[in-house]
C-alpha cells in the first residue's frame, strides 16, 4: 500500500468515525457487524504503519492508533447479525433505541 491509499483510508475512518459509527454504536452498542466499517481491521493497520513510516507527524499517528479500541465493538458478521436479531425482537429494545433517537 502506498501513502496515497493509506491516506485514502484514513480520510475515510475518519468520517466514518465522526458520522456513521455514533448512529451503529446507538444501535448496536458492541455487537457491531464487522461489514459496516469501511475497510478491514488489517488495511487500516497497514495504512497506519504506511503513514508512521513515510513521514506522518506523530500526533497524526497517535490519534490514528487511539482510534482502534473502537474495533473492539465490530463482531464477526454472523455473531453480531443473530445477537441484532435477538435485541431486535424484544420490543424494550426497540422503545429504547427509537426513545434514544428522538433525542438528539
């Protein structure tokens, strides 16, 4: 990978992370299927280890590496589609979730 792409990933978790991960999170909280991120775990380690080594600043890097216990949240698709299946059959949840975004 080169820095080009590496940045190219990072300019897309980052507003993955600013738009779209706050909505996933609300409703899936930490069972997050592992398809809704916008590249693999390995691709955005790669493209942190791309930006370390051609030059990216070190606060750059630093906020890069403080994003990834955020993946701790994103579960093998089938695990995190059949515990979705099950919070979504019980109508607390759902009251919950629909209570929560109406919120904001």
């Amino acid at each position: 990978m080169g820095l080009e792409e590496a940045d190219r990933i990072r300019l897309e978790w980052g507003k993955f992370l600013e738009h779209v991960n706050p909505v996933l999170m609300k409703i899936f909280h930490t069972d997050i299927p592992e398809l809704a991120l916008p590249c693999t775990e390995q691709q955005l380690l790669e493209a942190i280890s791309v930006i370390k080594r051609e030059g990216g600043s070190a606060e750059l890097v630093q906020v890069l590496e403080g994003t990834l216990p955020i993946l701790m949240a994103y579960t093998e698709n089938g695990t995190a589609l059949k515990r979705a299946s099950e919070k979504f059959s019980d109508n607390n949840y759902v009251n919950a979730i629909a209570k929560s975004s109406h919120k904001s």
